[in-house]
C-alpha cells in the first residue's frame, strides 16, 4: 500500500480509492484482529498457572478440569470487561466497546478452554500429553496470527510467546508439585 497514494487519494487498479481500502483493513486490525489477539494471548497463557499447578498437586484430571474450565470462564469475564471498559472507540477509532469487549472475552475463554478439554480424559498422562500439545498449537497460532497481521517476525515472535507461555506454565507445575 503506497501511503502517498492515501494521502492524494490516487485509485487502485478496482476503481477504488486506495485510503478507502487502507482504512478498511486498518479498522479491521483494530476492531477486530487486536481484541480476538489480545484474548487468545491472554487466554492460552493466563490459564496455564492454575490449570497445571491443579493438575500436579491433586493428580486428579476431573479437578484440574474444573479449576481450568473456571480460570477460562473467569479470565473471558474478566478480559472482556476490560477491554469494552477500556475507551469508547470514538476517539481511538478502535470500534464499539461491547463488541471488541466481547470479542476479546470469547477469544480469551477460547484460549483457556482449548487446553482444559483434555483434562476430560481420566487418565492423568494421557491429559498432560494432550494438553501439552494443544497449548503449543495455541501458542504457534498467536505467532502466526502476529505474522499474517502484523507482520512481525514468525520465527521472534514464537519465541516471545513461547517463552511467555513457558514461563507461566513452569509457575504452574512449581506450585502444583510443592
């Protein structure tokens, strides 16, 4: 996007007006893409801590279920009042606040529960394994989803959130296994 182009209003190739379109996907981005990212970063990592550490200390799936499912559901709460309490988008431009709200807290409960529901399997090992999994998937998603839309390094931007996610779970499996 030539940002010369924005500022003289000059038309793309469709006939449109090149701001017109750059306003879109900017919109997009903050109305949209930065709440649902915002709640996913929030929900895949704040959720680690409680869901382990239960895990650990109690060895029991049916309960580290029951305490992830609740920090999921407490954090979406939590995170979408937050972010619709946060500004009235009208001078930030940032959209309505109960829909970014509400975008954000769907997308931090989605994040907590997606590595909860393993803890549905009975055994211990088999939870943990899975898991596991599901919280790396979470975290490449964020990295990828930082790179498709804001262009950030793939490759720094894995390692930031890996190394965020790593630390927050390894304060989980330390209180869950003292």
């Amino acid at each position: 996007m030539n940002v010369s182009a924005i500022a003289t209003g000059s038309q793309t190739g469709a006939g449109r007006p090149e701001h017109s379109t750059a306003h879109h996907h900017l919109g997009f981005l903050l109305k949209v893409i930065q709440p649902a990212l915002l709640g996913l970063m929030d929900g895949s990592i704040s959720t680690l801590a409680p869901l382990f550490a239960s895990a650990f200390a109690t060895h029991s799936t049916h309960t580290a279920f029951l305490v992830g499912s609740a920090a999921a559901l407490g954090a979406g709460i939590s995170m979408g009042f937050a972010e619709a309490l946060s500004d009235t988008g009208e001078h930030t431009g940032r959209g309505h606040p109960f829909i970014r709200g509400t975008i954000t807290g769907g997308a931090t409960l989605i994040g907590g529960i997606m590595h909860a529901l393993p803890f549905l399997i009975p055994h211990l090992g088999v939870a943990l394994v899975l898991a596991y999994l599901v919280v790396g998937i979470e975290l490449i998603s964020i990295a990828l989803i930082r790179y498709r839309y804001f262009r950030m390094n793939f490759w720094l931007s894995a390692l930031q959130v890996v190394v965020g996610g790593g630390l927050v779970f390894l304060a989980g499996i330390l209180i869950g296994s003292s």
